[in-house]
C-alpha cells in the first residue's frame, strides 16, 4: 500500500516539475522574442540613419563635381 502511494506522489511530483519546465521554457521564448524584436527595431533604426548620412554624403559630393 504504501509503495501505491510513494508511486503516486512521486508520479504527481514529476507532473508538476513537468508543468514547471513548461512554463520556465515559454517565459524564456517570450522574453527571447521580446528581445529579437527589440534588436530588429534598433537595426532598421540604424540603418535608416547609415542610408540617410550615405546619400547626404553622395549629394555632397555631386555637388564638388
């Protein structure tokens, strides 16, 4: 009797480690993908300002010829 119930906590003690590993695996994807998207906005944000300074540039230097 008392090995049926060690089996059943010890069944109910891994579901619930189980259940744990879950969420701790999708609240490191979501912070994961808040970060990404954190860093492609900082990219394109970057790139625009390198684009704009480029073609100020190339006007500058149309306008020497």
């Amino acid at each position: 009797m008392k090995l049926n119930r060690f089996k059943q906590l010890y069944k109910e003690n891994k579901a619930q480690l189980s259940a744990e590993m879950i969420i701790l695996i999708a609240a490191i994807i979501a912070i994961v993908l808040v970060v990404v998207t954190q860093l492609q906005k900082t990219t394109n944000k970057a790139n625009k300002a390198v684009d704009k300074k480029s073609n100020d540039v190339f006007k500058q230097i149309d306008k020497i010829d």
